[in-house]
C-alpha cells in the first residue's frame, strides 16, 4: 500500500492527514495542539499519537507533504504605483500566493509610510510599479526608501523591467527575488510568476524563520501556505487531472474564526451578450479574503456588517439577547456554540458572513448611460454560471444545516446587481481535504483530483440527507 501523510500546521491546531494512495481514500486524520510559537513538535508528535491510535499503527509514508498557517500565517505588505493598477495587481498576487496581506501601499513611500511597514513586521514585501518601459521613478523611489530603511524582511521585485538592475542596486544588502512585472502593460495582469516566486520564499526562508522546520524529522517538504494549498485544491477539482475532466468552474467559500476566505476558478467574463467589461482583468484563478468576517475574532463586525436586526431575525433572538450572547464571544474567542440559543446565533453569524465575503469576492453589473444609449457595464467577476460551490471551514461542515450556510453564497433577487452564483450544485469538504489534495497534486495529481471527488459530499436538496460519491 502507497500512502501519503499530508500535514497542516494550523494556528490552533496541527492537522493530519493519512491517505491510502492506491485506493485513493483516507485512512485516518489525527489532531493536536499547535505549538510553533514554543516547540512545533510537540504538538506534531500529539497530532501523530492520535493518528496512531486511530490506525492501530503508523504506516511507512511515501510522501510527508505539509502547508503552514501557523504564527501568524505568511505576512505581507504590497507596494505599487496607482492603488487601482499595479498596486492591485501586487495585492492580488500576494492573496493568490496565501499571504495574509497586512497592508497595501501605492505612489511613493513616504517616511511614515517605510515606518508603518517596519511597525508591521511582513514576513515578505513585494514591489510593483509600472508597466515593462513605463514609469520608473515611483517603483525607483520606493526602492531606495526600502534599500535605506533597517527592513529585514524579504522583497520579491515584480515592477518594471526596465528598472530592475537599478532597483536591485538601490536594494543592495537586502535579500530580493526578482520576478516578472505583475503588470508588464496597462490592465494586462502577470500574477503567476511573482506567486510562484512568493512561494519559493516561503518555502526556502518563512519556514526557517517560523520555526517551522524544527519539524523536519516529521514531514519532507512544506509546500506552501495553507490558503495557497486550499486554492490549489480548488483549482485541481475545476480542471480535473490525469486525462480526467474536472467539474468546470467553481466557488470555494472558507469561513473561519478570524477571517473569510472565498476562492474562484472561473474565467468571471460577461455571461451575458452585450454587457462590457470594466477595470482591471481579474485572474482566473482568485483568492479574497475578508479580514472583518471571522466568525471569532469579528463576530461584532459581522453583526455591525449585516445589522443586529437582520442577525436577530435570523437566529430568532431578540436583539438585547444577541447583544448578550456577543459578549461571550467577545471575551472568550475559543469559546464553542453550546445550547440552541448559541448555535442559531452561530449559524445566523456564518450565513451573514458568507452572503457579505461571496458578494465582495462577485462581481457587478450596473447601466452607465452614454451619447449613445445606455450601456451595461461589468466590474469584478461574473460568477453567474458556475457550475459547483463548496463549503469548507468548521461553520460550515460542523453545521447542523450547512446547506443553509452554503445558500447565502447563491444569487438573491433582492441584490439584481450582484453576479453571485445562480444555480450551482452545493458541495461539503466535510473531511477537510481540499488543502491535503492541493498538497498531493504537487506529486500526485490524478490520485489527488479522484481522492477530491470522492470525498465531495452533495448537499443538494434531494440528497442532504445522504453521502454519496460524485466521482
């Protein structure tokens, strides 16, 4: 029996994974404490312990692949030229990389803008600025102020191309990768390579400084950050692998206790005749995520989000007993719904959190008029036709109705101008898999795509109430 042993070191918890390869099925999940901030193995040899117990003995692993949220995730701050361009264009690929993007700067640096991003302490900085023959002086500038600044984190260089011998001159004593422009011409997007060169930082330098590798001994390799492994899953169940057609475009939404994350893979173009595309291209491939909708660490903001009113209504509570029940979340972050007052305050928090990220992560329509007439003009993604949603993250899998979660992702026709979704299937990741299959696509991919697939749980309205394979 070939098997893989696929790790996430969590900020709470470290996670794992044992899949039997052959037979493409897990074979057992073990938990434990995360203990990166102190010793990481203590809590990985906690996690193998259960493992253990749970498969009666430990199987020899042909692979020992892991991705890392821990200690904060991977930090990064961006800097680009105009804050709607390059300066998006450098945020998008920090967030399709699985950073945590702790600030986004645009024009020139100024010296309180170089202190704020020291105060900020990124695990990387990625550069942006002009397009490949375009302006230089900003990107140049902002370089120097790094280049003189006592900035000891990593700079990915993704600016103008023209100006990268310079800007590395004027960065000299730092520690930069350079990468292709994120923007060589005007509104055309090139995120992919300063990704993958995000990632070979994460990998070469973030895991070391994390202290993540004091865990060698336990794993091969850790990959990637886990956003960036749960995207990837994502990506390999939309495109399929090994000769095996995927399930076509389609939404991943994660809500967590510090944030929501929703990712797409979906081309987002117009799916309807006439309408025109406005703004930056978005990248197929997409990751956003909303800092103000954790289900923990921003329950307030999300009742703040949505209105107390529409939480109350929704849990069926009054509002002065929401107000109460808030409270308890406020002071103890690790506490766990309990009684049915809890729960429905849970579920009606979750089901807000996800309407509000999906319609963020959306694009939308709207009718400009012209000399010539009105005209319908599409900003964001239209996501109208997408063939499956999933849900993944505890609100949803440990929801007692995630269907009910999972809707509030779907187009409402009190919203008109939204391109949410319209009439996908709903599925669950109910093992929470989508970030071990990314793991294995990396050296694996069909066992990978059919271990997804088979783990795919339909809840569409006929079948809630049974698991069945969509493979």
């Amino acid at each position: 029996m070939s098997t893989a042993l696929l790790i996430d070191f969590g900020s709470t918890f470290t996670k794992l994974r044992a899949v039997d390869l052959d037979r493409r099925r897990i074979l057992g999940s073990g938990q434990g404490p995360s203990t990166v901030t102190t010793d990481i193995m203590i809590g990985m040899k906690a996690a193998l312990t259960d493992l253990e117990k749970r498969l009666g003995g430990l199987p020899k692993f042909k692979y020992r692949l892991a991705s890392s949220s821990a200690a904060g995730g991977l930090r990064m701050v961006t800097v680009g030229l105009v804050r709607e361009l390059t300066a998006e264009a450098a945020r998008r690929a920090a967030l399709g990389a699985g950073a945590r993007l702790v600030g986004t700067y645009a024009y020139r640096l100024t010296t309180a803008d170089v202190a704020s991003i020291i105060d900020l302490a990124p695990d990387i900085l990625l550069l942006a600025g002009g397009t490949d023959g375009g302006n230089s002086e900003v990107v140049l500038h902002n370089a120097a102020a790094l280049g003189k600044s006592p900035l000891g984190c990593p700079i990915v260089y993704a600016g103008n191309h023209d100006a990268t011998d310079d800007a590395l001159l004027l960065l000299a004593g730092k520690t930069v990768t350079v990468a292709e422009n994120v923007m060589p011409e005007f509104n055309v997007l090139n995120i992919e390579p300063a990704r993958s060169a995000i990632r070979q930082v994460f990998i070469e330098r973030i895991v070391h400084a994390k202290g993540i590798d004091r865990a060698r001994a336990a794993f091969d390799q850790v990959l990637m950050p886990t956003p960036a492994a749960v995207l990837e899953g994502a990506r390999l169940v939309a495109d399929g692998a090994g000769g095996h057609d995927g399930l076509g475009p389609l939404l991943v939404v994660d809500p967590g206790g510090a944030t929501t994350d929703v990712h797409s893979i979906a081309s987002g173009e117009p799916s309807t005749q006439g309408v025109i595309p406005q703004g930056l291209p978005e990248p197929r491939v997409k990751r956003t995520v909303e800092g103000d909708l954790g289900m923990r660490q921003n329950a307030a903001t999300i009742v703040e989000a949505a209105g107390l009113g529409h939480i109350s209504a929704d849990a069926s509570l009054d509002p002065a007993r929401v107000e109460t029940l808030l409270a308890q979340i406020v002071r103890d972050i690790e506490r766990l719904p309990q009684g049915v007052e809890e729960i429905a305050l849970d579920r009606a928090l979750a089901r807000a959190a996800v309407r509000i990220a999906v319609s963020r992560h959306c694009g939308t329509v709207e009718t400009v008029y012209t000399v010539m007439g009105p005209v319908t003009v599409q900003h964001g993604k239209d996501l109208t036709d997408i063939a499956v949603v999933i849900g993944t993250g505890g609100p949803v899998v440990a929801s007692r109705n995630p269907r009910s979660v999972l809707e509030m992702a779907l187009f409402n026709p009190d919203a008109p101008r939204s391109l949410k979704p319209k009439a996908p299937r709903l599925l669950l990741d109910r093992e929470y898999l989508l970030y071990a299959c990314g793991l294995l696509s990396m050296v694996e991919p069909e066992a990978a795509f059919e271990l997804a697939l088979a783990n795919l749980e339909p809840i569409d309205q006929e079948a809630s109430d049974e698991r069945t394979r969509i493979a």
